[in-house]
C-alpha cells in the first residue's frame, strides 16, 4: 500500500495502524487509533496518543503531527512552550490533574479544530476576557474542580460553537448572566459545588438552548421566582444535596418543558398540592436520600399526564403517603418507594395509577393490618419487586412474615390508626416570638381524624377559630408567635371508629419549659365552720381529677381517715361539707393527664368556730353573763339529748360504736358532700331516688361535664 492512501476515505483500518506505528512514539507514551465519540455522540476513530500519569513535567516533544486526541492526564506540567502550535489537527485535550494555575500558561494559540478541553483539577484562580477567544470551534469545556473565584464579564467570548460548560466545585460566589451571553448555544451547564449567595432573576436568561442544568451542592435554601425565565428548552434540572426545604414551585413553572427533575438529598419536609403544578412534560422525579421527608400529602402530584417514574427511596422519615397523593397520573408506570419508613400503602393511591406495571415497597417496617391487606398474592396485579424482602414489622405475631404469603381471607376492613413515625421531633426548642408547624400523619381504616391537644387541654381541630393556633386538613398544628406560656406539650390525637393514637412533643421556648407542676396549684375561697370552698387552675391535659381531705389534727380511733371525691375535668372548684368546726384539715387536689403523669397540690386550711360564739370580750357584762348562761343551758340540752338517745338505740339492740362507724366508713357519702355531682358519676337511678337533698354548691349542674 502506498504511504499517501492514509488520506483516503476508502483506505482498510489495518493501514492506519502500520502508518501511525512507523511514527516515533514518545517514549512511555501509547500512540494508537481508538474508538472517538464527537461532542454530539458520533462515533469515529481518532489517532490517539495517551502519556497520561507520567508525572511528566513538560509536554513531549517529538508528537506526530497528526495526532488528533492527546491524554497528558495526571501529570505535573505547569506551562507548555509552544509544542501545541504544530498539532493542527488536534481535537482533544486533556490537561486534567496538573499544575496549571492560569488558562494563559496552556498556550492555547491557533487551535481552530479542537473541540474538547479538560482542565479540571488544576490550579486556576480566574478566568479574564476573552481568555479561550482562539478556540472557535470549541464545543466541551471541563474547567471544573480549579479554585476559580473571578469570571470576567466576556470570559468565554469567542466560545459561540460552546454545548457543555462546567464550571462546578471552584469557588465563585455570584453567577452573572453577562458570562452566557457569548455561549447561545450552551446545551449543558453544570455549576454546582460553588459557595453562591444564592441565585438571581433572570440568572440564566441568555441560554436559550440550554437542556440541561446542574445545580448541585450549592447550600441553596431557595429558588427565586424568576430564575429560570428564558429557559423555554431546558428538560432536565438537578438541585442535588442542597438545603431547601420546600419545592421551588414558582421557578418550576418557568420551565413549561421540564423533563426531569433531581430533588435527592435535600432537606425537604414533605410534599404538598402544587408542589409540581403546570408540569405538563415531566416525566421522572426522584426524590431520594432526603433525611426530613415524611410524607406526601394529598394532590402533592396531580396532574402529569407524561409522568412515568416516581423514586423516593432512603428516606428514613418518610413514613405517610395519602390516600390521594396521586391524582391524574394516567402514565406512571414505576414507583419505587423502598427503604422509607412506611408502615402501609392505601389501596386506593394504587387502584388512582391506571398505568401502573411495579412497584417497590420492600425493607419499609410494614404493619399487617386491613390497609395492606390488598398487597396479598390473591388481591391485586401489580408486580412487587423483591417480594421476598417485603416482611411484616408489626404486629408482633406477624413480626418477620412475608407479605405476599399473608392468608387475610378473614381481615377485619377497620383497623387502629397509627401516627406515622417522626412526622414531628419529640422534642422542639424555639426562640421567643418564632412560629412552628407540627405536622401529625395516620394511618387507619376508615381513615383517622385528626386533632391536637395543647398544654392547657385544649381541643384543637380544623373548626377551631383561634387567633394563634391552625390546624390544616392533613393534620398539621400551626403555632404563630410562640411566648413562654406556650410551652408544655403538645398532643397529636388520630382517632376513628376502631381507637386513637397519640403522640406528645415538648416544647420549650427559650429554654423555659412551664410544667403542668409548676402552674397548677389549689387556693381556699371561702371558709365556713362546718365547709370549706377550694378551686384550683390546671395547666395540663387533665385525664382525672381527684379531691381527697382529712383532719390534720383529729384523731379518733383511726388517725388517718380521708374523703375522696372524683371531680370533672372541667370543674375547677369544689365545696367540702360536714366538717368539725375549729379544725385544722390537709386538702390535696390529684390531677393525671393523657401523658400518663400524676402532679398533686395540698393546703392546709382550718374551719371558723361555731358560728353561735360570741367574741364575749367586746360585749357589755350583762350581755355577756346571759350568753354564758344560754350557752351551759344548750350544753345541757344537748347532752340529756344525746343521753336519752343513747338508751333508746341500746333499747333497740343497735350496738354501733362511734369507733366502728368511723372504721366501716372511710368516706363521707358524695351525694352528702356535693349533691350537685352525683348524677354525673351515678348510673344508678334508684340510688338516687333514695339519696337525701344536699345542701345546694357553687358548680354549675347546667354544664355536660366531659373532657371534650
């Protein structure tokens, strides 16, 4: 074969090979054809010489001049003297991991064909005007992993022909959109991994082609509205391992052909109705590894008619997904929600998908209940994948069991709710004046109804007009302006036919934390000889009340005799009756609440004298000698009285002793201490047809007392 036919079209492979091998090759170097893919993908064949990891401190000098693609990778070259000028054909360069330390010392003159260019992991520190102006063709640019803090305003000037930039992991703080506009026809831009401020409006406007957007690792809390406008072609976007906490929805309508989108690992607490709104074209979205998901919430994807594929998977959190989580989905084919914290998945989210082919829901802690009762092998037709890791983590009976092998032919339809675990922290430290949103998932059949309990035992539903506290139709508690008094803890109550769930957060504000102890406390209204009026405030979840007194100093055979009396939650003060007059008492108020804790408060108070005694000191004498007289004749009556008495019981074989009356009855009879209560308490009717009137008491007996 003759040496010129290498330049013909019609020329075997076999004669590039024995050409290129007659060349010199540098020494250490490989110099051979290989396998070429042009920006575009399109396959070709490139003379290749590769002296990549030599730790070579210059370029070689003897290249053959047709070398098209040369690999100086992984070497320790700072600044090149020329060798480049004669390499006429070359289309790709890779200078990746050296010492570079500005885009000058490449010497990058006169290179009209090249198309790619690898300068990541060197040592730029800017990039000035006009720095690449010579490479008019260039179509890949990898600049990323330097330590580029400065862009001038016309840095790529000249790059018209540019389709991939990356600029990722440098050190710039703003993007200014005057970089793109000498790059109009840039597809793809990754500029993820810099220390920006944030974006901007209208950051990216210039780029009409672009397709793909790479904002990775940036600590972005938040997208601006404007940020995308003028992107009309971009299809994919990644925010891969940020820190925002809720959907950039108002940006995401910007992009009308978004395709792709790429959440994963950011901080993102759950999705909700219009999170994805106007999304016509999206097609997958993943939101994997995001440690704060707990749940998504009803409409959160609605309205995709080209979605195809959900991944939510390794989310330690996200244990709730409503029941119409998904509406108007007609194209989804895939869901992938393995290694969440699921305890269940509704029928009815799978029988809204009419395109559905898998799922996977394994290594989540399922519960065997009636809500996943369907994903039995007999139930449904939709494939599971990796059906053997699919196991029951609860009841303790099914504990380990698969589910597919689960024979529920007998299942109840209704079952308990459970609150999905860590839809809120147990525990919350919030600065004076903050506002909080607790959100309370459930899970149940028929579906739980939520509500929240405050310290102060208030019942908080979706109905409760209030000034500070909001809860939304998903469960969620909104708490505005926190104060001091606002502290204690909060209950989550999810309750249907079948039973309740609760779950409890304490909340401190400012450090301070008010326990149900500290505020509730017992006071003496009123005092009489033979009564005593207590009330008392209570700053808890009050379950119990319960009222118990005994003489602090009377002592008669039994020392320690005490009356008890049960009190309604909601009754807040209580009349003691029948007592001694002139007698020191202990009353002591017991309170539990629905956490399953017990305060108690006491006083000590004592009774007036006889309400007959008269202060004889301040009378006149005469006065005074015949309130004596009065006094010794009552004495006497009284006691002939109660001699005669004494011998007609004794007449009549009634041998009850004060001492064994007061062992049989350790407590005053309640319809005698407060007879206004006794029909809340007494189902018994014929009892209370047979009970003595009391003496009436300052309780309203209009009321319903119950706890709600």
């Amino acid at each position: 074969f003759s040496a010129g036919c290498i330049f013909l079209k019609s020329c075997p492979t076999f004669v590039f090979v024995f050409v290129l091998s007659a060349q010199k090759c540098p020494r250490l170097c490989v110099c051979e054809i290989r396998p070429w893919f042009t920006p575009q993908s399109t396959y070709k064949e490139a003379i290749t010489v590769d002296c990549n990891d030599l730790r070579l401190m210059k370029i070689p000098v003897n290249l053959s001049l047709d070398t098209q693609v040369l690999l100086l990778q992984s070497n320790l070259i700072s600044h090149t003297n020329g060798e480049l000028e004669a390499l006429v054909n070359l289309t790709e360069l890779d200078f990746s991991q050296n010492n570079f330390s500005t885009v000058e010392a490449v010497g990058l003159r006169s290179m009209n064909h090249l198309t790619t260019l690898h300068l990541e992991e060197n040592q730029i520190t800017e990039l000035p005007d006009f720095c690449l102006k010579n490479l008019s063709n260039l179509q890949e640019l990898y600049i990323n992993h330097n330590k580029i803090s400065s862009i001038s305003a016309h840095a790529f000037g000249g790059l018209h022909n540019l389709l991939r930039l990356h600029l990722n992991s440098n050190k710039l703080h703003v993007i200014d959109s005057r970089w793109f506009e000498e790059t109009p026809n840039l597809e793809i831009l990754m500029i993820g991994e810099n220390p920006v401020v944030g974006l901007l409006d209208m950051n990216f406007k210039p780029l009409g082609s672009l397709r793909s957007l790479v904002l990775a690792g940036m600590d972005l809390t938040d997208v601006p509205a404007d940020a995308f406008i003028g992107l009309e072609t971009l299809e994919s976007i990644s925010f891969y391992d940020n820190k925002l906490v809720r959907i950039p929805q108002l940006a995401l309508q910007k992009v009308p052909n978004l395709k792709f989108l790429d959440l994963n690992k950011n901080p993102v607490q759950k999705l909700q109705e219009g999170d994805f709104r106007n999304m016509l074209h999206l097609k997958e979205l993943s939101i994997n590894n995001m440690m704060e998901l707990v749940s998504i919430d009803r409409y959160a994807l609605d309205n995709l008619p080209e979605f195809t594929k959900l991944e939510a998977t390794n989310n330690p959190k996200l244990s709730y997904i409503h029941k119409q989580a998904f509406r108007e989905l007609p194209s989804l084919e895939s869901l992938m929600l393995n290694h969440n914290a699921l305890t269940g998945l509704y029928q009815s989210s799978i029988d809204a998908l009419p395109n559905l082919r898998e799922v996977s829901i394994h290594s989540n802690p399922l519960r065997c209940d009636c809500v996943i009762q369907w994903m039995s092998s007999n139930r449904t037709t939709v494939r599971f994948m990796e059906p053997a890791s699919m196991l029951c983590f609860s009841p303790p009976e099914l504990k380990g069991q698969k589910v597919r092998d689960l024979k529920l032919v007998e299942a109840a339809e209704q079952c308990l709710p459970l609150i999905s675990h860590d839809t809120f922290a147990s525990h919350l430290n919030l600065e004076l004046g903050m506002s909080v949103s607790l959100d309370c998932r459930a899970m149940g059949e028929p579906e739980p109804e939520i509500y929240w309990v405050t310290p102060l035992g208030n019942k908080i539903t979706q109905d409760t007009d209030s000034e500070r506290y909001h809860v939304s139709s998903e469960g969620t508690l909104h708490l505005s302006h926190v104060q001091v008094e606002d502290s204690g803890r909060y209950t989550c109550v999810a309750q249907n036919t079948e039973g309740a769930d609760t779950k409890v957060t304490t909340m401190r504000v400012n450090g301070t934390l008010i326990e149900s102890a500290q505020v509730m406390k017992i006071y003496v209204k009123q005092t009489e000889s033979h009564s005593i009026l207590v009330s008392w405030k209570v700053n808890s979840n009050v379950m119990t009340s319960n009222l118990k007194w005994a003489s602090a100093t009377m002592k008669i055979d039994n020392p320690h005799i005490t009356y008890t009396a049960r009190v309604p939650v909601d009754v807040h003060e209580y009349n003691l009756t029948h007592l001694q007059p002139a007698t020191e008492y202990e009353v002591c108020l017991t309170v539990s609440n629905i956490h399953l804790q017990t305060h108690k408060s006491c006083v000590n108070v004592t009774t007036r004298s006889p309400t007959f005694s008269l202060d004889i000191s301040e009378q006149h004498p005469s006065v005074a000698v015949l309130a004596v007289m009065v006094t010794a004749l009552a004495f006497i009556s009284l006691a002939t009285v109660a001699v005669y008495t004494a011998k007609k019981w004794r007449r009549k074989n009634y041998h009850h002793s004060l001492k064994k009356y007061m062992l049989k009855t350790s407590s005053i009879p309640l319809n005698e201490l407060y007879p206004p209560l006794i029909n809340l308490w007494d189902s018994d009717p014929d009892k209370d047809a047979t009970d003595g009137i009391g003496k009436p008491s300052p309780v309203d007996t209009t009321r319903s007392y119950y706890m709600w």
